[in-house]
C-alpha cells in the first residue's frame, strides 16, 4: 500500500470521533466485520489508527477506498466545511430523466478532459443526493489529497451545493463539467453560504416551514394556560402587546425550527442621511459600510428578538426574507422609495 | 425567636390575602356568567318570539302551519352544515383545498395514490394586480414555472388541475419505489437506481426458469410526468440465456407497464416464478 494512502486514512481515522470510528468503518465495508473486530476502540486514538492502517495495507488500500471514507466523514459531517449554492439554468422545457451513470461519465470525461491528475469520487445516498468528492492536481503533481472540493447534487434540480477547497482556480472547470453532466446550459453563484449543509437544502428545496393558512386540522398551540406565577395578584400589563408579538413573529417565521445560517451580510451603499446642517461629508457620495451579523443559529435569535423586547414587531424585511429569497449576502443601494434595492428575485 | 414568628404572621397573612383574592375572582366569575345567561336568555326569548309571530302570519294568511318558502332557522342552519359537509367531502375526494387570505388565495393539494394519503403542498397565491405565485412548498424538481407560465393568468382551475396531476403521479411513481425497495429488497440484485422525480428506474432481479436463476436489467421510463405507470420498460438478460427467457422478459415487460411496480413483484412472488 501506498505510503501517501496510509499516512491519509490515518489521519481521516484521526478525525472521526471515537465512538463513531467503528460505525463509520462499517459503513464504509472495506475491512470485514472480523477484521473490524479485532480493532480495540477503547484505546488512544493514535492507536486506533495505527490498527486500522495496518488492517487497511492487509486489503491493499488504494487511495479510491480511501476517497469513499473521506465521503462518508464528511457526509456525516458536513458542518465542518462552509458550503456555497449554485444556480443552473436551462434552455429546453422537456422532461429531464436523469440517469445516474449517464451523469457520472459525462462529469469524468469532461473533468479528466481538461485535467488528467484529478480523483473522483461519487457516493448516492437515500434521498437522491449525489455526492461527489474532487481532489485537485496539476500536470506535474498528484492529487492533493488534503485540498478536496465536495459537491452535493440533487437529481433534476437546479441547485449544486459546492464546498470548494482553497484553490479556487479549478472552480470553473468543476461548474462546466457540472452543466454538462446534468444537461444545463449555464450556472452562477448564488448569494448564500452556510455551514449547515442541511439548512441550505432547506431554503432552496422550500423544505422549511412556511405557516401556510388552510383549513387542515393542526392542534392548536398552546397557551400559557397554566400561570407560572402563583400569586394570582400579579397582573401581565402588556398581554395584548405580547399577544401581537407572537401572532405576528409566527405569521413571518412560520412554526417550525428555522434554517441554520451563521450569517447576513449587508453592503450598504447609501448615501448618508445627516442633519443638513452637520454636514459631515464633504461631498455626497455613498457611504460605503458593512453590516454583518453573526449567530450560532441566526434566524433562531431573529425570531427570538421581538419576544425578548430587544426589537419592535415586525421586524424589517431585509432580516426577515433571508429564507425567502434564498440570500444572506445583500447589496443596498439607493432607490427612490424605502425598499432596498437589487434584490435578486426568486 | 421573634423571627421565626414574624415569618409565620408573615406567611398566614400572605394566605389569607391570596384567598381573599381567590374567592373575589370568583365571584367575579360567577357574576359574569350570570349576566351572560341573563343575555342569552334575553336573545332565546327574542328569537322565540320571532319565530312565533312567523308563525301567526302564515296562518293567518293561508291556515298552514309552515310555508316552504320560508325555512325555519333551524332548517337552514341543517342545510348550511350539510352543504359544508358535502363540499369538505369534495375537497378531501379531490385532494385540492382552498382559503381565501388577505391578499389572495391558499390552495393546498393533498395527493394519494391507490387509497394511500400521502404528502400535501401548498401554494399561497396573490390575486392583484394579477395573479402569481408568493410563495409554496412544491418540491423544487416538478416544473411548477412552466405549468403557472401556461395556465395561471388564464385558467387557475385548469393550473390546479394540471400541477395536481403532476404531484399525484410523482408521489405515485415514489410510492411503488419505495414499496418495491422496502418489501421486494431480496428480490432486486444490488440497488435500485432512481432519481428525484421517480421517473427513470434501473435495477436488476434474479428470475428463476428451469430450476435456475438468470439475472434480468430493467430500465422503467416514465414518459409522462402525469402518470404513474412507465411508458417503457426495457428488460435485458445476459447473452447466453435461454430463448424461453426472452418471453418472460416480453411478459414481464408488458407486465410493468400495466401494473404498479410492487403489484407486479408481489404477483412474481406469488406465482413462485
């Protein structure tokens, strides 16, 4: 077995977190079950690893096995990597069927076509997604194994999910294969990044909860029926207030748990609206600013800030879209009435 | 230590006030209830008196005690239910709903496939200045623009109705995948190839003919995004294969499609082939 191989799986092994490294060896079915057995997970994981890599050079490893544990880490692992989404367009209306090995030989062909030191890995998963794993050569050098892009696709959608690694120089290759694989005639970048590989297929797929008003049964959502407080002489001045609150942070942001995303960036290039008498800027041009705001969960602390009395209800519509119009990246510009403008529409 | 019976006093006082509040709510309570009673007792009375003097016109003008054309409010109140009843009833045979909203209108199209209710999605529609779509949650591979650039500004009925169709056949066409993969699994050699929109199948199982097996390749195409039923189903078998296999693969061919994917496994089970 290659050196370069070992020296890989012993460092993806390192990575898995210890309770998980013997499901995720099973899952990935190169050693057998016996082999597996033999592995004792209890001790230092430097180890483990040695184990696995010596048990790797029995079965003769290559570094294609390796690559398909690598998927499987980074599938059940996808937040360790931010993700970007990409747009594809196309001309026809007919039909798509997608045939899956159609695809695969189209994106190989079209990628060993412009560069010949490239591993490609697929991987299809339950819910139709197809995950593709890329490390990235040159002419002269091998497959850094270290540096891989990932893609996920859905069949017969025109989203691509692309964790792109540091060289961004080989991202047009990838997105013309791309196109050419999945039968589209051009793809862009669309404004939106997260980490959560899942929140992004939710705000694309729709998959989120948008309270929609039909007359299907739901069970209502409870009240505080029960008082918290047991002194009955406390009186909740502003019930109508927070009743208002609540109906209208669940009419925008829906009943269910919100998308995860890290951040929102907004490029304001508006012109400064001062006092005219403070005339702070000599000249009047746009007043370039940043404003970025970051959460572990985002849109959770958004919809929390009108209950917690930190932001009037409702809440702006630049905050309150994000899902909506699949962006957290925003460029404001100035436009004749209040609304921002260069909004991309859906 | 005074302490200690200071916090006593303390706390029956704090009691006592609690059910001084108590026993005034309730009372609070009760005096209200009463006044409703009065009220709707009050409107009962109106209501009787209407009806009676209803009553007392009709039979003084044709001695009959109730003209048809004149319902009581008991009839029609029986008939608004009935009619809601029936109409709910439609709705729930045609799987599509809708509630008017402030702006416009709310379909929501619930979709089955051979008496099986499956998922629902829903649309939120904007009637001014035209109608067009808010917002909805279709999944992302049907080609809901296509369909809404075709009939929404002209046809909404014959819109639903089309959107409807591709959603039933979708979910149709995943169901038989899915049942053929959770029931038929040890049927189907290696996996079942699919996609989004359940429209083009390959997989391969074993058939058995003279006491032994013989893999067979399917390859469904499903042609039309509104059915649920291949438009083509190509069966191949390996080279060296008996003739008397070519017209199983012809019969099971035709078999795919006339009949849901795991009907047709379950009649090959059940025929022992």
């Amino acid at each position: 077995m290659d050196e370069t191989v070992a020296e890989y799986i012993r460092r993806t092994v390192l990575k898995i977190p210890r309770d998980e490294i013997k499901p995720m060896l099973q899952k990935w079915g190169f050693l057998s079950e016996a082999q597996i057995e033999t592995v004792n997970f209890r001790q230092m994981k430097e180890n483990i690893s040695q184990d696995v890599v010596q048990l790797c050079e029995e079965n003769s490893a290559d570094i294609k096995q390796a690559a398909v544990l690598d998927i499987i880490y980074n599938n059940i692992y996808p937040n360790k990597r931010i993700w970007s989404v990409y747009q594809m367009n196309k001309t026809g209306e007919e039909t798509e069927f997608f045939d899956l090995t159609d695809f695969k030989k189209k994106f190989k062909r079209r990628l060993r076509s412009a560069l010949k030191n490239v591993t490609i890995n697929f991987r299809e998963y339950e819910d139709n997604a197809i995950w593709i794993r890329i490390a990235w050569g040159t002419p002269y050098k091998n497959p850094n194994q270290y540096k891989t892009s990932y893609v996920v696709y859905h069949s017969q959608t025109p989203y691509v999910f692309i964790s792109a690694s540091v060289l961004r120089s080989n991202l047009p290759l990838l997105c013309q294969a791309l196109v050419v694989a999945s039968n589209y005639r051009d793809i862009h970048e669309m404004e939106l990044r997260s980490h959560s590989l899942n929140s992004l297929k939710d705000i694309v797929f729709k998959r989120y909860s948008q309270n929609f008003q039909t007359y299907c049964p739901r069970p209502l959502p409870e009240r505080n029926v029960a008082p918290e407080t047991v002194d009955s002489r406390i009186i909740q001045e502003n019930r109508n207030e927070k009743e208002r609150i609540q109906r209208l942070n669940r009419q925008v942001f829906g009943d269910g748990p919100q998308p995860k995303i890290e951040f929102a960036q907004y490029k304001l290039e508006t012109m400064f609206k001062s006092d005219p008498e403070m005339d702070v800027l000599d000249k009047k041009e746009p007043f370039r600013c940043l404003v970025k705001f970051s959460s572990p969960h985002l849109l959770e602390s958004l919809k929390s800030l009108a209950p917690a009395g930190m932001a009037d209800a409702p809440l702006s519509p630049l905050l309150t879209c994000i899902p909506q119009k699949a962006r957290n990246y925003f460029k404001i510009r100035e436009k004749k009435g209040l609304l921002p403008g260069s909004f991309v529409s859906p | 230590g005074v302490f200690a019976h200071l916090e006593l006093l303390e706390a029956r006082a704090y009691e006592a006030a609690v059910k001084q509040e108590e026993t005034e709510q309730q009372e609070e309570k009760l005096a209200r209830l009463k006044a409703r009673v009065q009220e709707l007792r009050l409107q009962r009375d109106e209501l009787r008196a209407k009806v009676e003097q209803q009553q007392k016109g009709q039979l003084g003008k044709e001695g009959a005690v109730l003209n048809p054309a004149q319902p009581s409010a008991r009839a029609v109140l029986e008939w608004k239910m009935k009619s809601l009843k029936a109409k709910l009833q439609i709705f729930y045979l045609t799987g599509i709903s809708g509630k008017l909203t402030k702006r416009g209108v709310c379909f929501c199209i619930s979709t089955a496939y051979e008496g099986t209710y499956l998922d629902s999605y829903h649309l939120d529609l904007l009637t001014k200045p035209e109608v067009q779509i808010y917002r909805h949650s279709v999944p992302i591979f049907i080609p809901l623009q296509q369909i809404a650039k075709k009939y929404l500004q002209t046809d909404i009925r014959r819109f639903l109705s089309v959107l409807s169709n591709h959603l039933n056949a979708y979910v149709g066409r995943r169901y038989q995948a899915d049942q053929l993969q959770e029931h038929f699994s040890g049927h189907i050699e290696g996996t079942l190839q699919r996609n989004s929109l359940c429209n083009l199948l390959v997989f391969n199982y074993n058939v058995s003919s003279e006491s032994k097996t013989f893999p067979f390749k399917v390859r469904l195409l499903y042609g039309d995004p509104c059915c649920s039923l291949p438009t083509e189903a190509v069966i191949s078998c390996t080279p060296g294969a008996p003739p008397s296999l070519a017209e199983m693969a012809a019969a099971h061919s035709d078999l795919f499609r006339r009949v849901p994917l795991h009907k047709a496994f379950r009649s090959f089970s059940s025929s022992g082939e």
